[in-house]
C-alpha cells in the first residue's frame, strides 16, 4: 500500500512540474503535448481559468516561454503552420522580433 501512495505522489508531482512554467504558473502551452499524439483532450489552467483544448499542429517557438498566452493567440503565430507537416521550421515576426521555431503538435483552446 506504501508503495502504490509513493508512486502516485511521485506521479502526480511529475504531472505538474511539467506542465507549469516558472512564471505565475501559467503553462508554457507550446509544451504541454510534448509526448502526446494529435488531438488528445487536456485541459489547463490559464490566468486563472480552466481551459479546454487539444493538440494541433502549430508554431512551437526554439525557446520555451518566449511567447505568452496573448501572443500564441496572435494571427501570425495561429496561421504560421496552416498546411505544413509537422517538424517544418517557421519563423513569426512578433513586435518587430523574429522568433524561430517549428511547427508541432501545441495545445490550442476550444473555440466556440
């Protein structure tokens, strides 16, 4: 019994650790489907709300963080990997800054 309560607080620690970024604990959402296939449900915690999605294709930037929950949202990033395989590189100007990255599988929220 000691071991199963060991393994799911080693389990669930795991869980959290990664998907929540070091700042204001919003998850970094360009990283919460790594390990994930397409189209797999989740749902996070974004400024304070619960969030629902699931795995698309999208920009995943190089750096983790670099880009915020408003700025994922932006139609640059949104449309970057419109109609490309997954592993393609892309490259977002975002304020005038150009950001690398690729396109992968990123959560996107459900829109209605």
């Amino acid at each position: 019994m000691k071991k199963i309560a060991f393994i799911l607080a080693i389990v669930v620690m795991q869980m959290s650790s990664v998907q929540a970024s070091s700042e204001e604990n919003t998850p970094d959402l360009t990283r919460l489907c790594e390990g994930k296939g397409p189209h797999v449900k989740l749902t996070t915690k974004i400024e304070g709300r619960k969030v629902k999605g699931s795995c698309q294709i999208g920009f995943k930037p190089d750096q983790a963080n670099v880009l915020d929950y408003k700025a994922m949202n932006q139609p640059a990033v949104q449309n970057v990997c419109k109609g490309k395989a997954r592993g393609t590189s892309a490259v977002v100007n975002i304020k005038g800054k150009n950001i690398p990255g690729k396109c992968d599988l990123v959560f996107k929220e459900n829109r209605r």
